[in-house]
C-alpha cells in the first residue's frame, strides 16, 4: 500500500500544529519564537512598497506554494523575477528529512531568472494572511522574506511581491552541492510531511500546470526516479 504524503493545511497553521512536528522531528532545530516571527512580519510589511499600499499584496511562488498554497487569494497569475532563481539548497532535518538523513527543498537563490505563479491577497485579508504564512515558512529563520518586482508572461512588470528568499547564512543552506548529492538526498530522504522526492514531483508537476516547463527541475526528477523513488506523487492527506 502506498504510503500517504502529509500536506499543510490552514487548521495546521492556525492550531500551531506544524511548529509542533517540527519541533518533535529535530529537537535540536532552533525554531523562531512568536516575537521574532512578529517582528519579521512587521520588518517586510515596513519595506511594502508605496506603490503597493493598500491595495493588497503579491506573494511570489516557486515551490510548495504553487500547488499548496494553502491561502485565501483572489487572483493568480503566472510570473517572473530576474536575479533569483529556485534552487535545492534548504536542508531540512524536519518534514522532508530527519537529523540522520537530511532532505532538501527549494529556495529562491541569488542570480539568474525564475518562473513561478504570484498570489494576490485582498487588502481587508492581508494581516491575517500572512500572519499565516509566516507561521509556515518562518520557521527557523531560513527564508529572507523582501520585496522583488515581478513580470507577467508578456515580461511587463505588474507590481512587487513577498519572495522567500535563501538566508545563506543559515545553518541549514546547502547551495553549492554536487548534482550527485541533490540527487541522492532527494531520493532518500523522508520526513513527517513525506519525501523530498515527492516535493519534487509535486513541483514539477505544479509548474507543468502553469505551463512552465523548467529544465532543472524536469531533469532532477529524471535523475531523481531513475534512482529509485517513484515519480508519481504519494496520495496526500492533511497534517
């Protein structure tokens, strides 16, 4: 029988419940307290953009957030950011991987392009939004949120959005591995939350949806299946 892929739910954010598997997953992970996420919140908020203000915001997504969201929005589209681009190079101890067998995830890492899909949040939904999201990706500290200007299909800008970007200062930044120990750790790593392998596959689906067909990611999957893990995403069920 296959065994299902947990996914991140609102309920699981809302009730803490994600912190919490963390938490029990790595003991030894340091997880940001409520101030310092509050306070995170409040920074990334202060740099908005005046162009931006009050007329809701633009989440820039890349991995998981393309096909887990797991937010109110009320508009999406498809858009690129230059001088980022989504890489492997978030090790995680928890989720997709445990403290003897690391796994990784996407980060938006300096230099290059990328494609991905931008969120629009309503002003009147904002505050509690990302407070939300904050509870997801902020963690340990390992994202720089900031502001990047984001492009349409037709490469015209239409606004700036929030981008989580790489903390390479983090104790868990992995940028610069061999394409041979991605491969591997994709492959073999799995957490509470599932395998990195199917992170993977469920990215690489998420873009080909959006048509957005990026050469990395189709050739870790490749490489990634070819190892042993099945390309097939687990069934999913909520955390």
């Amino acid at each position: 029988m296959t065994e299902p892929t947990h996914v991140i739910t609102r309920e699981a954010l809302q009730d803490d419940a994600l912190r919490r598997m963390v938490a029990a997953s790595a003991p030894d992970m340091r997880i940001l307290t409520d101030v310092e996420r509050a306070a995170s919140l409040d920074a990334t908020l202060a740099q908005r953009p005046r162009e931006c203000a009050g007329d809701g915001v633009w989440l820039f997504a890349y991995g998981s957030l393309i096909w887990n969201p797991a937010l109110h929005f009320d508009q999406r589209r498809l858009a690129r950011v230059h001088g980022w681009h989504r890489s492997f190079c978030l090790s995680t101890q928890a989720g997709r991987g445990t403290p003897a067998n690391p796994g990784l995830v996407l980060g938006l890492d300096r230099g290059g392009a990328c494609t991905g899909a931008a969120f629009h949040v309503a002003e009147e939904l904002v505050a509690d939004e990302l407070a939300l999201l904050w509870r997801r990706e902020m963690l340990s500290g390992s994202y720089q949120p900031r502001w990047v200007r984001v492009r349409g299909a037709d490469g015209v800008p239409f606004g700036h959005a929030i981008a989580f970007t790489i903390h390479r200062s983090c104790e868990q930044y992995a940028g610069g591995l061999a394409r041979e120990d991605v491969v591997r750790r994709l492959a073999s790593a799995r957490g509470a939350l599932g395998s990195s392998a199917d992170y993977l596959f469920r990215t690489r689906d998420g873009l080909r949806s959006l048509g957005i067909h990026d050469k990395r990611i189709e050739d870790l999957a490749r490489r990634v299946e070819h190892a042993g893990a099945p390309s097939t995403p687990h069934p999913a069920v909520a955390i």
